[in-house]
C-alpha cells in the first residue's frame, strides 16, 4: 500500500489509533525504546528533558524523555510527528500512529482482501 493511502486509512478510518500508540509509549524508559525502535537517528537534549528522533522514508517521529525524579531513569512524556513530503512539515502527535504503523509495531487498519476487492 502506498504510504500516502496508508496515512489517510489512519487518519479517517482508526481514530483510537493516537489513543493506543500513546499507550505504548508514554512511561517506556530509554532502554525500552532501543529494545522496541532500535536506536534514534538523532539524540539532544533540552533541559529539563531529551528529545529522540526516530525517522525513515515516511515520518519523522520524536519522543520526549523526563527524569521522574532527579537521578532517575528518563521515560517518555509526549510524542509528535511529521509527515516526510508535507509542505509545511509540522509535527502533531496524531501522525504517531502512521510512525508506529509503517515501522511495524502497531496494526493498520485492515485491508480488505475479498473478490470485491480488486474493483
């Protein structure tokens, strides 16, 4: 499926979609993030937190680790991303999903495989 189909299936067809990838996110701690996503193309930190950026041919998603407390492992707070080709490139956290979808750790929505299917 192209990836400009897949993002407008997400989009007006799973809004529960931002709701389940901010459930797998939110709370992971670093090392759960390079076990789940590998390690981020690009690290910085911005006090008081760190921002890891995951990107690839369709999206650019960012995370945004706190400390809990100070000494503490850092986990994730928020999470946006932008779309690669958008004009105005801006990040949102309901394009987190397509992120997840397309680097397979979440379900897209179901493709229909029937005999109507090739109209």
């Amino acid at each position: 499926m192209r990836p400009i189909i897949l993002a407008i299936l997400l989009i007006f067809t799973t809004p529960s979609l931002a709701q389940e990838a901010d459930l797998s996110l939110m709370g992971k701690t670093a090392t759960e993030l390079k076990a789940t996503l590998g390690d981020p193309s690009l690290i910085w930190p911005e006090h008081p937190a760190y921002t890891w950026q995951y990107a690839d041919d369709l999206c650019v998603l960012q995370l945004y680790l706190y400390a809990p407390t100070i000494g503490g492992e850092a986990v994730v707070k928020y999470a946006e991303a932008s779309m690669r080709g958008d004009v105005e490139a801006v990040m949102n956290p309901d394009n987190v999903p397509i992120c997840l979808v397309s680097r397979g750790l979440m379900p897209g929505p179901a493709s229909d495989s029937g005999p109507d299917s090739r109209r």
